[in-house]
C-alpha cells in the first residue's frame, strides 16, 4: 500500500509512537462514498532485546509483540470490518461502502506491552478507490 500511497492521490498515511497503555490508541475520520472501496493498512515494529543483538541469537523470547486490532466504523457507530490477528504485526481491511457518510478507523491495543517496551511505532495508511 506504501507504493499505491504515492501513485494515488486518494491515499493517506500517518505515522505515530503508541507510548500509551490504553485500548482505542488512534481514531481517524474518512469520508466515504457508496460504492467506493477502502483499503487500510496497519503495521507496527517489534521490538527486540537489546542483548539478544549483541549475542546474535534471537529467540523467542527474545522478541516483544504489541498486539493491535483494526476496525472500521460506519456512521452509527457500528463495525462493519475488522482485522484482529493474534500474532504478527500488521492488520488489513478491504472493504466496500455501502453508504456514504463520515466513516472512523480505530486502532486498539489487544494486549500490553511488555515492559521493556517504551513506545511502538505504528504507521496507518488507507487508499480510497
């Protein structure tokens, strides 16, 4: 999607370090019309330990994953796509209005960071066709 992001001018793209603990992180509005398809995009790094760099091996334990959810909401409020991988670090919807309207995409943190974890980087980009 980064490279549709730059070919098309409908396309939008944040980026943003999740430091908080909370669930619904990040909310952000878009316009949709009836008919007209979205595709959203979610990834987030993981973080490593630092000695596990230093010693070269990298196990699982070694590696902390925040958990983020995706969701797409209608104008009343309703879900009508989401995305909920337990595993991984990225979520995608793709997904046909029905309706025109003011629609929201909502990133909520599933599970907590480990304690290491000072803050994820995150990077949203979605493309209206």
């Amino acid at each position: 999607l980064d490279m549709m992001l730059y070919a098309n001018p409908n396309c939008n793209s944040t980026y943003n370090t999740n430091s908080s603990s909370g669930t619904g992180i990040r909310s952000y509005s878009v316009s949709l019309s009836a008919g007209h398809d979205i595709q959203i995009a979610l990834a987030w790094l993981i973080d490593v330990k630092s000695s596990a760099y230093t010693s070269g091996a990298i196990g699982g334990s070694d590696i902390y994953v925040t958990d983020y959810d995706l969701y797409l909401y209608d104008v009343n409020n309703n879900i009508v796509a989401s995305s909920q991988i337990k595993k991984g670090n990225v979520e995608l919807i793709c997904w046909t209005a029905t309706s025109s309207g003011t629609y929201r995409i909502v990133i909520y943190q599933a599970s907590a960071k480990n304690s290491n974890n000072s803050g994820d980087p995150i990077s949203l980009t979605y493309c209206i066709t």
